[in-house]
C-alpha cells in the first residue's frame, strides 16, 4: 500500500493538472504492486522514471 506522503503526492499531481485522474489511479495500483514485490518506490521517483512527471513538475507538487 502507497505511503499516505505518497498518496498526497498523486492528489496535488492530479489536482494541479500535472496527471490524469487515471494516470493517478495507475500509478497508485504501481506503487502498490512494487511494494508487494519486496520494492521500495516514491511517487515522485516512480513518476520520474516512467516519463509522467519532469523535475520541474515534482517540485511544483512537493511545494504544493
């Protein structure tokens, strides 16, 4: 299960227009399937990695 700082992240990722509803729901259901394989991942990283968030768009959120 995502952390709940991770959860918040996603939130004002979508709120702020930075991701789709859906793409927050994935990325959610990632995080969560990371964690059951022994992973360990932040939003922002996971984000980062897949091409959804740049730098710049993860420090607009962490601000947020």
């Amino acid at each position: 299960m995502p952390t709940p700082h991770d959860e918040e992240f996603v939130r004002f990722a979508v709120a702020g227009g930075h991701l789709t509803p859906e793409q927050g729901e994935e990325a959610l259901a990632a995080l969560a399937e990371i964690e059951s394989l022994g992973g360990v991942a932040s939003a922002a990283d996971m984000l980062e990695r897949r091409g959804l968030l740049d730098k710049r768009q993860i420090g607009v959120v962490r601000e947020a």
